[in-house]
C-alpha cells in the first residue's frame, strides 16, 4: 500500500514539476512569434523554456534574451579558441573582427536590450537587438574572401534571436 501511496505522490509532484505549456502561453507564444521573421525558432525557443508559461510579452523578450545571453558569449569563446590557434592572416583579421562584434553583443547590446524592457523602454531594445543582429552578421560578412567563416551557424543563431528580440521589443512600443 506504501508503494502505491509512494508512486501516486511520486506521479503528482512529477506531473506538476513539468507541466506543459498552457494554451494561453501557446497561444500567446504563437501570436507573438507569428509577428517575427522567424516563427519557428521563436517558437522553439520559448517554448523550451518553463517561464514562457506565465510570461506577458515582455517577458517572452527576457527569455529570448536569456537565450541569446546563453548563445553569444558561447559563440565569442569558440571564436577566441579559433584565434589562439588561426595561422592564416586572414583568418586571424576575420576572428579578431568577430571578438570585436561578439563583445559588443554580449558587453552592450543585449544587456541595454534586457533592461531596457525591463524598465519599459522598448525603443532601446529594439535599436539595441538590431545593433546585435547587425554585430553578429558583420562577423559572418568578414569572411567575405577565403577562409570560409567556421562559426556561420552560430552567427546565424545570434542574428536571427536577436532579429525576433527585435521583433518581440517592437510589440511593446
């Protein structure tokens, strides 16, 4: 009988530690990402995260924030692992480039991008989201002439979070 009454709490606790995202924050999820040029990621990304269950809008934005703040810092110490070890000229020229976008990303834009939603000033995130899609595509663009950029997934993964960070910060205005 303790083994049921063990397996029964065992089960609720379990269900209530996982649940699902509601339809409410489903339907927000898609209402929103359905306004940014990539719907699929946006929805992928919040989804994937438990605090989209209960967020409004602007806290879809955190969480899209968090995620790039999880991703571009990554994506800088890979390119900083590339430099140290890049004999090419222009390769280290293209890296260094990278180090210089991928600083700006973490160090500036999506932090003033994050607060600036939290203290309900949109107009800063959007421009400050733009600028880390920008960052990040500069990069990519600096390895325009051979050798082929290492890191073109990842750039692309930053610059499309922080072009639905855009998007998602243009709702708020």
């Amino acid at each position: 009988m303790t083994k049921i009454i063990s397996l029964v709490i065992f089960h609720a606790v379990f269900s209530f530690t996982f649940l699902p995202v509601t339809d409410s924050a489903t339907s927000l999820i898609e209402t929103t990402c359905k306004q940014t040029p990539f719907f699929n990621l946006c929805v992928s990304t919040l989804q994937s995260d438990p605090r989209s269950s209960t967020a409004d809008v602007a806290g879809l934005g955190h969480i899209i924030a968090d995620s790039i703040n999880g991703k571009a810092p990554a994506t800088l110490n890979q390119i900083k692992g590339l430099l140290k070890s890049a004999t090419d000229p222009n390769m280290q020229k293209a890296l260094q480039s990278c180090v210089d976008s991928y600083n700006t990303i973490v160090q500036a834009d999506i932090p003033v991008a994050f607060e600036a939603i939290t203290k309900g000033d949109p107009k800063f995130a959007v421009d400050s989201a733009a600028d880390a899609a920008n960052e990040a595509q500069d990069c990519e663009k600096s390895f325009a002439n051979p050798p082929k950029s290492p890191i073109s997934d990842s750039n692309k993964n930053v610059h499309d979070l922080s072009v639905v960070l855009e998007s998602i910060a243009s709702l708020l205005l």
